[in-house]
C-alpha cells in the first residue's frame, strides 16, 4: 500500500542545510515546513504507519574522497595531501547520499579492505553510520573513524570521533533521545591496503577459499561471495518489498538461554542444540531467525504479507499492497509467541514511522 509525505525536501549541500535552517536569510525555513521532521536515506529499514504529515529530508550529498589524518578540521582530517603522513590506513570521506553498496563496490574496485562484508545491505552512507550496520561479523563502527554532521539545533556543523558516537548492536547516539538533532552530512571511513579479510562468521571462510580456488582472496572475491550468499537467503527488494531483518537478535542473560535450550529439549530430544553467540558479561545472542522458525513462522502467509519462506527473520509484503495494519498484526503475532513459547521479547529492528 502507498502511503504520502506532506512534504519532502532533498538538499545538496551542507550551505543548504545553512539556508533551511535560518542562516540563509531566506523567507523560507524549516519552520515553516509542516511537521514533524524526518530526515531518511532510502527508507529500507522504516516501516510508515500511515501517511506522514510532516517534512522527510533526504540528503543529496553525494562525494568520495580522499582525506587525510591531520588536525585542520573539526574531524581531525585534511584533504591537504602535502602535509600530511600517511600511514597503513587510508581514509575516505562519504556523502551521507551515497548508497552504502556503492561505496562497498568503490572500494573493493580499488583493492581495499574494509567494508566488504558490509556489501549488498540497503541505505546510505549517513544511515550506515546511523544504524551500525552489521554483516558476516564486521559493523559499520568497526571502519567508521569520524561522522560528521549539522547539528539542527545549534546550526553549524559538528563532527564526531567513532568511540563517541555510542555504538552499539544496531545502536548510536544518533538513535537516542538525540535523534533528530544531528543531520550526517559524510561518514569518514578507515579502510586499508593491507589488513586482509575478516572471514569469521559462519562458513564465509569456506564459501570464500571455494570461490578462490588457486587464485588469491581479494575485496572484490570476498564482495562477490558475499553478495551470492545474501542472494540465497534475502528477497531482492526491487521484486519483493521488505525491510530486511525485522527484529534484533535478543540478547539474554545465560539463564534464559537454558531455559530456551531446555524447551527445545524437551520437543526435539536431548541433542538437539540452540545457536548462540556469546555477548560478554553473562550475556548470550540468540538468532531471532531460530526462535520465530521455531514458533512455526517460516514461509507462513495470509492476506498481502509474509515471513519469508528462506529467512523468518525478514517479514515480506508479498503483494505489494500490504497495509501497515497487514505489517504489523504480523509483526505482534510473531513477538507474542516467541514470548509464549520462550519468554522472550523480541524488539523490532525496523524504525515505526
Ligand atoms: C533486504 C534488506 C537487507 C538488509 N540487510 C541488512 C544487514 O545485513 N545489516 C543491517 O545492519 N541492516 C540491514 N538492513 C537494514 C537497512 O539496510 C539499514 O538499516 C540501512 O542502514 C538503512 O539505510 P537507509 O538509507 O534506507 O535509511 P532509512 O531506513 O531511510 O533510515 C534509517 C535511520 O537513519 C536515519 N537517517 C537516515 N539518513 C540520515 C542522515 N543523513 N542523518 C541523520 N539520520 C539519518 C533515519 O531517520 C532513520 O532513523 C537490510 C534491509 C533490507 C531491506
């Protein structure tokens, strides 16, 4: 189902955000806009309710470039080449437009390590640093060095180190009760010629030795095996819509992993097994995918949406004209049996609007 904006605004540049904020001594500012405001990338991960009555932004700044580690800007980065050393990293600065797969295809296209696991996830630049986001064990933090942005409410620009932007498992101070405040205008990352792939998770280092073969394992060889695998598990948004992962992975203490592992027990026998990732301090990950397919949910539909029949995790619109109302009496079906069944409450990873 369409839903509508009341208004929506795409700016170039950060001198435009200036003007729509009041500094431009033009008539018309964002006061004057209806509200509220919602500044978006390209909406892969919000579900809209409903029609928005507001103003969406969306940020036309799109660049790649070159910086520097140097003290000649608020990020502590220069373009000047010349006066600066360089060192095993390489840093690049990207307009919060850019799709962030793009930016993955730049850079493995260049031989650079860095944000190749990060390949085929929807959205921008700006919302990667946004989001965390997360895939094949690397997180968007773990190569952002610096963010940088317009703080709407002192009207200038402000830019922010990796360590104090809060991040978190899909979190960030962009996501507090400072949400709102803080338009990115380009996300500096650290990438490298040298540092190799992160191959960890799961069976990514099979899958990427298979696909090399004799040859060597490049950024380009571990996009491309990366790319084939999300293809095998996630829907092409372009044929059928979704937002991707709809709920986080739950993060519980040990006790309510044992009392998961316990009820898959008694219903599969004694050796069947829970997947978990450790998460510190007596914590523990449990794939939301296991624990919905465990309620019955994979490939389960009716009426216009879904729960994909290859990855539970993601609800699907299967038509095209599923309602929000559609979405969501899903979405409180799935959450309140994975709490009957686990006693655990899933929360969405997909932003409500
Ligand atoms: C098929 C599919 C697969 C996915 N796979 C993954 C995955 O593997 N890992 C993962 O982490 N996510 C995944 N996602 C979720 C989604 O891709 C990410 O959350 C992505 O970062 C959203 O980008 P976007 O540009 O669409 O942002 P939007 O969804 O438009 O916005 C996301 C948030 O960022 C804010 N925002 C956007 N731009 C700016 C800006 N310039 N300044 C300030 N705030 C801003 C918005 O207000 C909102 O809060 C997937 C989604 C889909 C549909």
């Amino acid at each position: 189902m369409k839903v509508s904006a009341a208004c929506v605004v795409e700016y170039d540049s950060i001198d435009d955000l200036y003007v729509l904020y009041g500094k431009g001594g033009q008539d018309v500012t964002i006061s004057d806009l209806p509200k509220p405001v919602l500044h978006i990338g390209e909406g892969s991960n919000l579900l809209f309710t409903g029609d928005f009555p507001g103003t969406l932004l969306h940020s036309g700044i799109r660049f790649i470039r070159q910086v520097f580690p140097g003290s000649a800007d608020a990020s502590g980065l220069t373009a000047d080449r010349e006066s600066q050393e360089r060192g095993a990293s390489v840093f690049y600065e990207v307009g919060a437009g850019v799709p962030m797969d793009e930016f993955c295809a730049w850079a493995a296209a260049k031989d650079l390590w860095g944000p190749e696991n990060l390949s085929h996830i929807p959205g921008e630049a700006g919302a990667s640093a946004v989001q965390n986001v997360g895939a094949y064990g690397v997180e968007a933090k773990d190569i952002i060095y610096s963010v940088n942005c317009f703080d709407t409410v002192l009207c200038r620009t402000v830019s922010f180190r990796s360590e104090e932007c809060g991040y978190g498992y899909r979190e960030s101070l962009f996501k507090t009760d400072r949400k709102g405040r803080y338009i990115i205008t380009s996300v500096v990352f650290r990438l490298s010629e040298f540092s190799g792939p992160v191959l960890g998770y799961g069976h990514l280092k099979s899958a990427v030795e298979a696909a090399a073969g004799q040859g060597g394992v490049t950024p380009s060889l571990v996009r491309d095996t990366i790319i084939g695998i999300r293809r095998e598990k996630l829907p092409d948004v372009s044929e059928l819509g979704s937002a991707g992962s709809f709920f986080k992975n739950p993060v519980v203490p040990r006790s309510a992993y044992e009392k998961v592992l316990s009820i898959a027990r008694l219903e599969h026998g004694e050796g069947c097994n829970v997947p978990h990732f450790e998460a510190g301090s007596g914590f523990v990950k449990i794939p939301a995918a296991w624990l919905i397919e465990q309620c019955g949910w994979k490939g389960y539909s009716e009426g216009n949406a879904g729960v994909y029949s290859r990855q539970p995790l993601v609800i699907v619109n299967l038509t095209g004209n599923a309602s929000p109302d559609e979405i969501i009496s899903l979405e409180n079906r799935i959450m309140a049996s994975v709490k009957e069944k686990f006693d655990i409450l899933l929360h969405p990873e997909v932003e409500h609007i």
